[in-house]
C-alpha cells in the first residue's frame, strides 16, 4: 500500500513539475505587441510588450529582448544613459528588460534610423515573439 501512494505521490509531483514549467514559455500567440516598431532618438515614443504564457497568464520577470542585429548601419542606437530602464548592447545591437508583475515591458527606446521588413525582433526569453520593420523620425541615422 505505501508503494502505491509513493508512486501516485511521484507521478503528481512530475505532472505539477512540468505543467509549471510549461505555463512559465511565452506564447506569441498570447502576447500582445505593438503592430509597428516606431522608436525615436529622445526616447519619446514607447515601445510596450505584454509577454503572457500558453494559459494566457501574464510572466512576471520575463527577459524582453529587442534586437536590431539584422538592421542596417542606418538604425542608429543611441549609447546607453544611466537613467535608462533596460540594458543596451551596442556590440550585439540590442536592448534588455524584464517585465513587471502584470507581464509588461516599456522601453523608451533610443533608436533612430530605418530598417527594411524583419531587421528588427523581439524576443522573451529566448523565443521569437516578433519581427518588425524599424521606423523613425530620425531618417537618416543619425541621432537627432
């Protein structure tokens, strides 16, 4: 009898482990996202993720990525301000944040500069969530 309720104990401790794990991956699906990325040099125009998981709850602490390694050298990003709220990697050409507990991400994204359809992606947690065209103000590139 004991090593009957031992391996129901197992199989529901296994099933709670990996249902857990599962609700935890963002879903592209369920998330929403802006249908356009307009990003301005100031900082001005937000750009603002909702990254939510295949049950439809939101993710708190998902690492939001916003990466424009496919752009050309016309999308300008401006160098990193300690008053900035996500982490800028100009080497790898993207910016870093996590959500907060109702699953949002608001980068007042300092780029300027365009990119032709799919330059630019977002990311969550290592999952392709999006891809996008770049428009700005900024037209040529270079800053202002």
């Amino acid at each position: 009898m004991n090593r009957i309720a031992t391996s129901w104990l197992v199989a529901f401790a296994l099933f709670a482990v990996a249902t857990s794990a599962l609700a935890a991956v963002p879903s592209p699906a369920n998330s929403t996202l802006p249908p356009c990325m307009a990003l301005c040099p100031m900082g001005d125009m937000p750009f603002t993720v909702t990254i939510r998981d295949f049950a439809n709850n939101p993710i708190a602490g998902s690492s939001v990525t916003l990466s424009f390694g496919g752009c050309p050298a016309s999308a300008f990003i401006c160098d990193p301000l300690p008053s900035d709220p996500y982490t800028t990697d100009l080497t790898l050409r993207t910016l870093r944040m996590f959500t907060d507990a109702a699953g949002k991400a608001t980068f007042p994204a300092r780029v300027g500069g365009t990119g032709a359809a799919g330059c630019a992606a977002v990311f969550a947690d290592g999952v392709a969530m999006r891809n996008y065209a770049l428009a700005s103000p900024d037209q040529n590139g270079n800053g202002m």
